[in-house]
C-alpha cells in the first residue's frame, strides 16, 4: 500500500520471506526520493495500522523542524535550518 502524506511517499506491504512466512515492509521517501525510513518486520500488525505508524513518524518530522531538530541524526539545525552532521537543508520541506 502506497499513501502520498504531507509530501511523503509511505510504503508498506507484506511479502512472503524465503522462509516462507511474511514480513511486513515498510519505507518512507520524501519528493526527491530521498528515503528517510525503511525496515521490515515479522509482525501480525496490519498494513494500515503501520501505514499509521508512518503517518506519526512524518508528524513528527515536522515537529523536529519547528524545534530546530535533525531527523535523521537528531542534532541542532542551525539558524538556516541546516544540518552539518547531515549535509540536509530543511528548507525544502517548509511550505
């Protein structure tokens, strides 16, 4: 399942392990198609209640914006809303 959110593309799904048994599958990219989240589970949880998930991880994400916070290394932004550490310029994210 592919959901457009606040800018983000979240995408989850479930697919058969080569074990046999499913892992759910998740990732999160922003416009450009930087990816800012990925993983997978061996988890019964539903591939909405994750989507979910995503959707509070991208709040978040611009939470951390307003307070001046990195999203991926969770270090200070300076004044420019620049990362250092990250070499990512949050303006781009601000509407």
């Amino acid at each position: 399942m592919k959901k457009i959110y606040r800018n983000f593309e979240l995408d989850t799904h479930k697919e058969k392990s080569l074990a046999g048994y499913l892992l759910l599958y998740f990732a999160i990219y922003d416009k450009d198609g930087y990816e800012w989240v990925c993983g997978f589970e061996d988890s019964v949880e539903k591939v909405v209640n994750k989507i979910d998930d995503l959707e509070k991880w991208v709040d978040e994400f611009y939470e951390n914006i307003k307070n001046k916070i990195c999203s991926d290394c969770y270090e200070e932004l300076d004044d420019r809303l620049y990362c250092k550490f990250c070499d990512l310029d949050y303006n781009k994210y601000i509407k």
